[in-house]
C-alpha cells in the first residue's frame, strides 16, 4: 500500500573548476610555445586540445550544471566545443580526412569563428566580474587572445600573432594558479591562494 511519502535525494558533487582551468592551462600553455616559435607543428598539440582543452573542460561543465552553476557551466562547455572544433580545423589542415577536403579549406572562415567566439565571451567577461579577479583577468586574456586570432587567421599579422601567443601563455598560468587555489583553499579550507574579491559592480 502506497503511502504517498516523496523522499528527495541530493546528490553533492565537488567544484569541477579545478578540473576545467587546468584542462584550459595545459592546452594553452602547449599552444603558445608554438605560437612563440619555441615548438613547431600542431601534430602534438592535437592531444592537449582534445583530452585536456575539450574533455576536460567538458566534464567540468557537465558538473557545473549538476552545481546550477550556468556561468561556469556554459563557460567551460562552450570552450570545451571550441577545442573540439579548433581540433578537428587542425585535422582538416593535415589532411587526416583526405586531400580533398584540405585543399578547400579556407583559413578566413576561423577567423569568423574566433569572432563568434569573441562576441560570445564579452558576455561572459561581464559575468565572471563578480566572480572573482583571478577568472576574470582569465575571460579578459580571451577576449584578446580571441582578436588577435581573428585578425592573425584573417590576414597574417604578425603584431596580433605575437600578441596571442603572450595572451596565451598568461591563460595559462592564471589558469594554473586558479586550479591551484580552487584545490588548496578547498583542501586546507581557508584561503591559502588568494584570488581576489568580485569588483561588486552588479551585485
């Protein structure tokens, strides 16, 4: 006989923004070495973009919904895709899916991608002001590195290459000293490394 007692569960799961900035640290700082000319070639970049710049970032955005966490969720999620896509550009430029399609291949049609991209992560940049100053100085370095690409990819400018590989570079360690103090304040629970309050413009 039905009592018609509900019993709700709640299941915890924990911050996934460690897991999702050091997935965006690590593919950025193998990224920039060969935009800086300290690498050549994307062949071994390829992993890095696919395991730690999508997957990685893609289980933190899975969670982060789990979390109601809508910023950090479509955050990670979105740029997890990017990686998917800017992969597979990659493949594509290589040859893995045959000559064909890499002789059409026009480089102008990623540079209107990074501008969708860019559009896109203004938004977000509003957001992640009342964050905290370490994810927002993040977002702000991807707007700039987003630009450059866009006008490095559309017509060969070496001063916006430079500037995205250094933009880059700098992602990628703020992405590791936020991965850092999500998992050292929690584990210690105070805050080891400080990452700065939101700016309270909104809030």
């Amino acid at each position: 006989m039905s009592t018609g007692n509900t019993q709700n569960v709640k299941i915890t799961v924990a911050d996934p923004s460690a897991l999702g900035l050091v997935g965006l640290a690590m593919v950025t700082l193998v990224a920039s070495s060969q935009k800086l000319g300290i690498t050549t070639g994307v062949a071994f970049v390829l992993p890095w973009a696919i395991f730690l710049g999508a997957i990685a970032q893609l289980i933190a955005s899975i969670y982060d919904f789990k979390h109601n966490n809508i910023l950090g969720a479509t955050t990670f999620g979105a740029y997890a895709l990017f990686w998917f896509g800017v992969g597979t550009s990659w493949l594509i430029k290589l040859g893995v899916f045959g000559p064909a399609l890499a002789a059409t291949a026009d480089p102008k049609q990623l540079a209107f991608a990074f501008i969708g991209y860019l559009i896109f992560s203004l938004f977000l940049t509003i957001g992640f002001m009342e964050t905290n100053k370490v994810l927002f100085s993040i977002l702000v370095l991807i707007d700039i590195l987003l630009l450059c690409l866009a006008i490095d990819t559309y017509s060969a400018n070496h001063t916006a290459h430079t500037i995205a590989a250094w933009s880059e570079l700098i992602i990628s360690l703020l992405s590791f000293y936020g991965s850092g103090a999500v998992v050292l304040n929690h584990h210690f629970g105070k805050v080891f490394l400080p990452v700065g309050k939101p700016f309270g413009i909104f809030k």
